[in-house]
C-alpha cells in the first residue's frame, strides 16, 4: 500500500465507534415490506429506513437523492461515470427464537444481534462510512479520482427487486461497482436460478403424488432422473431445492427451485424437464428465472477488489463462485463482494443474527481500500 491507502486505513480505525453507533441505530428501524402508502411503496418502515440513511448521508457532506422512496442513493464527485456499490436496507420478518429483542442493535459478546445487521444494513452502512474516509482523505490530499463513487441503497431486495429496474429506469448503470451481500474473495460468477411450478387436477392425485416422490421427494437433489445433472469444478453441482406444496380451485401444484451452474442452459433445463414428465397430465409453468452472472476474473475491477482484500487480510484473494442470488443478477458491471469471510456459516435469515465487531472492522478496511483503487481506473 502507499501513503494514501495507509491513511485511508488508519482513519477506517478511528471512526470505528462511529460506524458501530450508526448501524445500531439503522437496525432498530424494523424495515419489513409491508402495507403499500402513496408515498411509501414498500412500507413505512422501509421509507423511515431509506429517510434516516439519506440524512446521515447528506450530514457526511455526500449529495443524496431519493427515487420516489423506492431507492435511494449518495454519491461523492461529480463525473459522469462512477463506482457503484448497491446493497439493500430491506429486511426479512422475524421469527421465535431470539436471545434479544431483534430490532435492539444489542451488542452482545463482540458482536451486534439484530435482524438485517449482515443482511444488509450493516455491510451498507460499512460502505457509506468508507466513501465517508475516503472522501475525508482525498481532500486533505487534494486527490481528484478520476470516477464518483456512489453508494446505493435497495428498499425491495428481500420482495423480488422491484426496485433495481426503478432505478435504472432513472439512473445509468455504473462503470465498476458491486454488492456488499454474499461473501469474500471476490464472486466472479452466480448461478442461475429457474422456479418451476407443476399443476395437476385434484382428479389426477394419485399421478401428482407418483411424480413428486419419483422425481423429487424420493430422488437426490441433482436433478438426475429430470436429464438435468450437471457439475463444474468451480460451480458444483446443479440442485433443487425449495420445495413448496400448495391446492386450490380444484388443482394441486408443486413449485421448486433449481440452481444451475453456467454448464446447462435455460433452454435445456425447460426442454429435458418437458421430455421427463409429457406422459404424465401435468402442467408446467415458469416462475421466474435469472440467468447465471459471469464475470472475467481477469478484468481489472476483479484484480482491485482481490488485491484489497490480500492487503488488508492476508488471505487467499483468488475469485470464488456462490450458489446465492444478488443485485448482481440485475445490475450491469456489478459482483458480488463480501461481507463474510471464508468459513462463515450462513446466518442471513435465521433468529439471532449477528455481526462480528472485528469482522466489520475489517470489512471497513476492504471496502474503503477498494472503492478508492476503483475510482481510479477512469
């Protein structure tokens, strides 16, 4: 590292108590999608959410602009091009189970307990206070960055990313960028992800039921006896997963979910799960599908965000895959990057989720360190 990028580091260590107080404060905001309001389209809670960040932002000296409290965002520089860092303020509804109130922002044992602290207000608000030292930094130094970089807040990731086509409705893309909400090193490629649904009439029971345990229930999760089975080296193999049972107006359906490495097409999956079940009297419908991301591991945005996270950790930075599904999957020029590090079971979700006190002190270093070379690449 050089001069600058040391001092970047050494203010990212003296605003941590800063940053803990913010994300503590943003996770009491129990922002679950709920009743829509004129002006509020995913909720109230979720508007208050995106209100409170815009403010903290605009006080960091950041312009800040609220797309019809559906997305939100603060940018420092004024160039046409920028860095975009995308994560969400969003979160999942709680369940029993919890050691602590789950919109507290208690800390307990080193780390803060809350829903959506790792998922994914906490990493966000990691990057806006990085953009805050780097901004702080950059002008002491008299450092014009050849790029803006803008941190943007999602309001609709945990309902379907209604959100993301809304603002690139308004706003361009962005040149370099990612999404603080999977995992480290560096992602440089996502799976697919089909949803199917099977109908049959009530009538047919009895055939509904063979198909579901022959195929699915009774059968390993690869997808074999559908012709679908596919495995990579660096993907792992297809599964299925998801399962959900459901009747109405006289039918019975089952919708699942596959996962599906680069190695199978969208095309493939449709035509060979058609082939497997035409003698049977089965409806298929698509639910959604997202096309697999893949991004050259050897691109420039991928070397920075892979030598940041050797310089501030001193762990493998070599580009990794993931099973999972982000922004990314919308937003051109985008990967996935951190907040987790190798080893960490996945608590996104789950009662008693947490973050780690060293982890998003770390985090702070990566993500500051990072957007600082991005904006430099012009």
């Amino acid at each position: 590292m050089n001069l600058i990028e040391e001092k970047i580091i050494a203010r990212c260590k003296e605003i941590r108590q800063e940053l803990i107080t913010a994300i503590q404060q943003i996770v009491q905001i129990p922002s679950i999608k709920s009743v829509p309001l004129d002006d509020a389209p995913y909720g109230k809670a979720i508007k208050q959410a995106l209100e409170h960040t815009l403010s903290l932002a605009n006080s960091f000296g950041f312009e800040t602009y609220n797309i019809e409290n559906q997305v939100g965002f603060a940018q420092w520089g004024n160039k046409h091009d920028y860095v975009g860092v995308m994560g969400h303020l969003d979160v999942v509804e709680v369940e029993d189970g919890w050691l602590v109130p789950p919109f507290s922002g208690k800390i307990v044992e080193d780390k803060i307990i809350s829903r959506g602290v790792l998922d994914n207000k906490g990493p966000i608000y990691t990057n806006l206070f990085a953009l805050k030292v780097v901004k702080e930094i950059c002008e002491e130094e008299n450092i014009d960055l050849p790029l803006s970089i803008r941190i943007i807040f999602g309001c609709d990731e945990e309902s379907g990313f209604h959100d993301v086509p809304h603002y690139l409705t308004n706003e361009r893309p962005p040149k370099y960028g990612y999404t603080p909400d999977c995992k480290y090193p560096p992602v440089y490629s996502e799976r697919g992800r089909l949803r199917v649904k099977l109908s049959s009439s009530m009538s047919d029971m009895d055939v509904f039921s063979i198909v579901l345990t022959d195929y699915f229930l009774a059968a390993n999760d690869s997808g074999d006896r559908l012709g679908i089975a596919t495995e990579h080296i660096e993907y792992g193999k297809l599964e299925i997963r998801g399962f959900q049972l459901a009747s109405a107006d006289k039918l019975v359906s089952f919708t699942f979910s596959i996962s599906y490495p680069p190695t199978i097409t969208y095309d493939q999956l449709i035509k060979n799960i058609q082939h497997k079940l035409s003698n049977y009297p089965i409806i298929i419908e698509v639910i959604s599908n997202w096309q697999p991301v893949v991004f050259d591991k050897t691109h420039p945005q991928i070397k920075i965000m892979s030598q940041s996270y050797q310089d501030v950790t001193s762990m493998d930075g070599t580009p990794v895959t993931t099973t999972g599904g982000t922004y990314a999957k919308l937003i051109p020029n985008i990967v996935p990057f951190g907040p987790s590090f190798p080893g960490q079971k996945g608590i996104a979700h789950q009662p008693n989720e947490y973050w780690d006190l060293d982890d998003i002190f770390l985090n702070l270093e990566i993500y500051a360190l990072t957007m600082y070379r991005l904006a430099q690449l012009g």
